[in-house]
C-alpha cells in the first residue's frame, strides 16, 4: 500500500463489504457527535421542549445503533466461520479484537489523563476558592485516580469513570469476552428455535434489570449497565438470524407484500415516536432500548434488501464516516471543545435550536478531521497488521 492509498483508505469500497452497514454506522456516529453537542449548547439555548428539542435530546439512540451492529456483524463472522469449519478459532477472534480496539483506545485514554491530569494542575496552582468549581476539580481528581476502571473496561459497572462515553465500549467489550464460549458452548450446538428462546430469556432478563434498577426513580444505571443493556446487541444476534435464515427472496417478498410493508411502515413509526419521548424518564430508561431494538432492527433488515432503505444508507457519501465510526467516537469528546471555540459565540449570538443544527456541521467536520489523522496515525496501522494475521491464518487453515 503506497502512501495515497494509505491515505485515502477511508474512501475506498471493501471486498465483499455490505455498503448499507457503512450508513448505519454512520449514521450512528453522527447522532452520538450531535447529541454530545447539544447536551453541551442546550443550556445556552432558551425556549420550552418542543419536537425538535425532543429528538436532537434522543440521539443518544446512536449508541443503540452500535449495539444491534455490533452484534450483527460480531455474531454474523462467529456463524459464518462456524459454518464453514465447524469450529470457532477462538484465539484468533481475541488476537484480532485486541488489535481493532485496544490501540486507538488506550492512546485516546493516555491522552485524555494527561490532558486532565495538566488542567487541574494549573486550576490548583490558581488558590480557586469558588466551592462549585473547587467541586469540579474534586470529581475530576477522583476519576483521574479511578482511571484503572477504563483501562479495565469496567465503567458500565463501576462509577468514576474518566472516559465520557466508555461505558457503552465496556459493554461491547465484555460482549467479546461473552459471546464466542457462548456460541462455541451452547448457540451453535442447538437449533434456531433454542436460540430464539435464549433471546427472548434474554430479553426479559435485561427488561426486568432495567425495571428493578429505574424505579421507583429514574436510575441512569439502567441505561449505563452491562446486564441491563445487552439485549440491544442480542437484538443484532437475532437480525442476523433473520437475515441469515429468512432472507427476503422474490418469493417471499411475492408472498407476503403487504405484511412487509406494514412492518417497516411500524419501524420507522417506533423509531420517530421514540425519539419524540424524554428519555430521562423511568419508563423511556426500561421501554426505550427495546423499542429502538425493534425499530432500527427493522430497518437494518429491509436496508439489506432492493429499495430506498438500501440506496440511502449506501450512500457512498457516508462510507468516509463509517470508516472512522470507533476513532470518531474515541475523539469526538476532544472535538467537541475544539469546535467550541468557534460554535458558542455564534450561538450565543442568535441562541436558536437552528443555529445550533447549522453550527453541528462545523462540529461534524472537526470531528471528522480529528478522527481522520488518528485513524491514520493509531488505528490503520494495527488495522493493517490484522488483516495480514487474517490473511496468515486463512492460508495455514
């Protein structure tokens, strides 16, 4: 690979790559860049809650995205290696895992601790006798001293983390660490309607967690543990699944027309509606990860399929973002201040949810930029030198 190539890898189509997956994560990463731009610009913006405040307030719904991609295409590449050897490499699925995540994000961590670790350095050297910030710097020290809960992953069990937003990686990461014994023990060694009674155990196991830990207060341990969201991912087990063993050929589609119709017209009702609900609330914390699963799984199933779904997530426009979906989600906290700069004077100007939307694309474009020359810099190397394990390994099977 020549350095243009290496350069513009993040333009350039894949083999045997499913392109309407790039608009989903996509798509994704740019509800999560957005929603962490409002939360910031929100409180300089006045006015009651209306539509659009509603669903810019709901776009934490592309973390969701992630899980049910997550576990489509994590279970999907079990399966299929399954299928064709009869038997999961198990080692490998770990040595290749390690290389796509850990790299990129242990730097960002490493980066973030020195960068706190060098503001509450010059804070306290300013004798600051304000009790609100000296309260700040407290919290910020205590994460500081607690980073050993990132760098295990445990921040979707654990408090005190120092990465905003880790605890969503922790809980992918211990989807890793779960999923292949799981499959190698028990998924593949029964048949698809055992599985599909683990899922719905599943589901009710993470709905009743949910329930217990939301009331009869509203508890963001709910949204943040591992045991009361990981049937978002189930949900990306289960659309493989369908898929895999339902696909919609020209006879089904013949068949059952007007039932297809029907439900994505209700995924894409379930969708809008729950991004019309404060997810603040108890119910939205126990209610709301499965009606995303059950709507955003609908629409990943259709998109893979002739139609508008399909030509729109494949976009070509959106192949770039989806390349840089992890480091873009690692960086996008740094971002988010950088863009600040030049964002909060134009909005404090005119405080408006639409000069906000208008100045998300400067954020949007920040974010894209950062995450672009750290993807170069951390993460295509180690991606490089995964496919060449990948390639190594197919050749000796």
């Amino acid at each position: 690979m020549n350095f243009k190539e290496y350069f513009l890898s993040i333009f350039q189509k894949k083999e045997n790559e499913y392109e309407n997956l790039n608009g989903i994560r996509a798509i994704s990463i740019l509800f999560v860049v957005v929603f962490h731009g409002w939360v910031t610009a929100r409180t300089i913006i006045p006015g009651e809650t209306d539509s659009l405040r509603l669903f810019l307030g709901s776009l934490s719904s592309g973390v969701d995205f992630f899980f049910l991609l997550s576990g489509f295409l994590i279970y999907g590449g079990l399966f299929r290696e399954h299928e064709r050897k009869e038997k999961i490499e198990i080692k490998q699925f770990f040595i290749k895992r390690s290389l796509r995540i850990f790299p990129p994000f242990y730097f960002a961590l490493a980066i973030l601790f020195y960068s706190k670790y060098q503001q509450i350095s010059k804070l306290e050297s300013l004798n600051i006798t304000n009790s609100q910030i000296l309260a700040l710097i407290a919290d910020e020290k205590l994460r500081l001293e607690h980073v050993w809960v990132d760098i295990f992953y445990l921040s979707d069990f654990l408090p005190h983390a120092l990465y905003n937003g880790g605890w969503s990686l922790s809980i992918e990461e211990h989807f890793y660490l779960i999923l292949p014994f799981l499959c190698w023990i028990f998924l593949f060694r029964v048949n698809i309607k055992i599985r599909f009674l683990f899922y719905l155990i599943g589901f009710l196991t993470a709905f009743f967690v949910r329930l217990k830990l939301a009331f009869p207060v509203p508890n963001l341990d709910a949204a943040y543990h591992f045991h009361a969201r990981f049937d978002s991912i189930l949900a990306g087990m289960v659309v493989y699944e369908l898929f895999h063993h339902f696909p919609l050929t020209e006879e089904r589609i013949g068949k059952y027309r007007l039932s297809l119709r029907i439900t994505l017209i209700l995924g894409f009702l379930i969708v809008i509606g729950t991004h019309q609900i404060d997810p603040g609330t108890s119910w939205a914390l126990v209610l709301r990860p499965i009606f995303l699963s059950f709507g955003f799984g609908i629409l990943m199933y259709f998109s893979f399929y002739p139609g508008y779904l399909k030509t729109f997530f494949s976009f070509i426009i959106f192949r770039p973002f989806a390349r840089l979906g992890y480091t873009a989600y690692l960086w996008h906290i740094f971002a988010i201040p950088v863009a600040a700069k030049k964002i909060t004077p134009l909005i404090q100007g005119i405080p408006s949810v639409w000069m906000f939307l208008v100045c998300s694309i400067y954020l949007v474009l920040i974010t894209f930029l950062i995450s672009w020359f750290f993807f170069l810099l951390i993460e295509q190397p180690f991606l490089i030198l995964k496919d060449k394990l990948t390639e190594v390994q197919s050749k000796i099977s």
